[in-house]
C-alpha cells in the first residue's frame, strides 16, 4: 500500500506504475514463499538495491519538469522558468600597450672650454648639484686681463680724438668725412673691449642649466683646448622613460596619453607622453616614444629597465550586466 501511494504521489506515467507496482508484488510474494532466504543479508541488499534503482530512474525532482499554468481573464501565464534572461550594456575597454623601455636623463652636457688655457681650479666634485650659471671650472687668466686692459686705453683714444673731430667739424676745420672715420674708429675700439672682456669670462666654464655634476673629465693643472670638456652636468628632473613602438602599435600610442610604468627596481611611476617619433628606425622598423615623469627627489635613476604600459582610447567592447 505504501508503493502505491508513493507512485501515485510520483506523477508517473501509466506504464512506469504498472512495472513498479508487478515489481512490488513480485517482491511481496517472494518474501512470504521464502522468509528462509530473505535471512541473507547480501538477498536483502540486492532487493533494497533494485528497489531503489526502480523507483530513481523514474522519479524526478526537476522543477523544469512540471509546469503550472494559470488563466486569468482571456490570459495563460505560465508559471514554469523554460528562458533565463538577463540584460547586458556595452562598457568601456581600456587596453594597453605593453612596452619595454628604460629610463633616461632629460638633458646631459658636456660642459666644454670655449678658450684655451690651463684648468686653475674646479669648484665642485662628481655627484654634487649645481645651479644654472655657477662656475664649475676656471681656467688660467694668462695674458686676458692685460689684453683688456689695452683696448680699454685704444677705446679712450679714439674716444678723445671723436670729440677733438667733432669740434673742429663745427668750426670747419674738418669735413664730416673725417669726424665719420673718428667715429668708426671709436666704435671699433667699444667693440674691442666687448670682445676681450668676453675672453675673459670665457675662462669660467658654467653650468647651462640645473642639474648634477655628474662627471669630472679634466683635473687641476690640465690643458684644456676650444671644445675639450671639463666635464658633464646631467638634468634628472623629469626623467624620460623611453621605448620603442612596433608599426602594428604605433597608430594607438599619440602625444598626451596617459601612461605607467614598472621599474626594475619595483617602483611604480605614472606621466604622460611627450614624444612619439614620426620616423621609424631603419634597422628595426620601430618608433621612439618618450613619457615623462616627475622626478623632484631625484629619487628614479637613470638607465633602469622598465615595463611600459600606456592606455589609448577606450572602445565599447565589453559587455556588463544591468
């Protein structure tokens, strides 16, 4: 009775509950014909095994299965879930261009004597700061100053015989083509003097901007000829963090963008980009680009390697649930 009432319960179909129910009875007659044999555990387990195998393959626990339809009005609604929907809009995808790249200084010069002349004295060592203007390396005054000292003598004589030219121009003794060559003469020797004082000055080798004095290329006493550096000042602030750009890429990369990067050394830096080249380099068919980063401490070295990663123009590409 209690098969019965669990296949009734079961919704089965017509065929289903008749083999399960001769199945029962075939099983109830059997266990009161021999109750002797049913003493065997393992003929207790096999019943208890085909019995549960019987009823599982034909019982269902699927909600999917059945389904409830109401009416109301002039209206069917089904009750049962046969479509999952779900509403999907268009996000923007930022995607990246990954580039391997390494840091570089901003500006390095070498600072180079413009005379010739002995190094007398060297103001500062390699490593310290140094401001745009100050004198890092002097060299030996020689004959400069006596040289300025002779034109400055030229220019008050001919300044003397301009003014002596000009009075005898107004009496007419003198025609205005001589006062001219007084003049000329005298202008001459102004710009004499301009020339050896410049000659003079130009024994200090200064600094042309903010930076390091980063290296030392002449010592005290060394001879130092037009052209021959002293040494070289490097500007850190900002540093440059460079790469090359495949052709594929180059089109996604443009001056402005956005862009990070990964030191060797693990630090994490952010800027943007100031420079994208226009042409490629003839043995690896790449472009140079440049980003910029802020570097007031000093604290990024120049020469580390890095990962590149600059952001172009998001697309609507990816989808996100509502």
């Amino acid at each position: 009775d209690g098969i019965r009432d669990s296949v009734a319960s079961r919704g089965l179909g017509d065929v289903y509950k008749r083999q399960i129910l001769s199945f029962s009875g075939h099983c109830k007659s059997t266990l009161f014909k021999n109750s002797s044999r049913l003493r065997s555990p393992l003929f207790i387990t096999l019943s208890v095994l085909i019995f549960w195998m019987f009823t599982g393959i034909f019982s269902s626990d699927d909600e999917g299965s059945n389904s409830v339809i109401e009416i109301e009005g002039n209206t069917a609604i089904n009750n049962s879930t046969l479509v999952s929907a779900r509403i999907f809009n268009a996000k923007p995808k930022i995607s990246f261009v990954v580039l391997r790249g390494r840091t570089e200084s901003d500006r390095n010069v070498y600072i180079a004597a413009e005379t010739t002349g002995i190094v007398e004295n060297i103001y500062f060592e390699k490593g310290d700061k140094v401001k745009k203007g100050e004198i890092i390396c002097k060299q030996s005054i020689d004959a400069r100053k006596a040289k300025l000292d002779e034109a400055n003598a030229l220019m008050k004589q001919k300044e003397l015989e301009w003014q002596a030219s000009k009075t005898l121009v107004e009496k007419g003794y003198r025609s205005q083509t001589q006062l001219a060559a007084s003049s000329a003469a005298y202008d001459a020797s102004k710009a004499l003097v301009k020339q050896m004082e410049q000659e003079l000055d130009n024994i200090n080798i200064r600094a042309p901007f903010d930076g390091i004095f980063n290296e030392k290329l002449a010592e005290i006493g060394d001879f130092l000829s037009i052209g021959k550096p002293c040494g070289k000042v490097v500007d850190y602030d900002p540093i440059k963090i460079t790469a090359q750009v495949s052709e594929k890429e180059i089109l996604s990369v443009k001056n402005g963008l956005p862009g990070r990067a990964k030191l060797s050394t693990g630090e994490k830096v952010e800027g943007l980009v100031t420079y994208v080249s226009n042409t490629a380099d003839p043995a690896t068919r790449t472009f140079r680009i440049e980003m910029e980063v802020e570097n007031n401490n000093l604290s990024y070295k120049d020469g580390l390697t890095c990962l590149l990663y600059t952001s172009p123009s998001p697309r609507d590409a990816t989808l996100s649930r509502m």
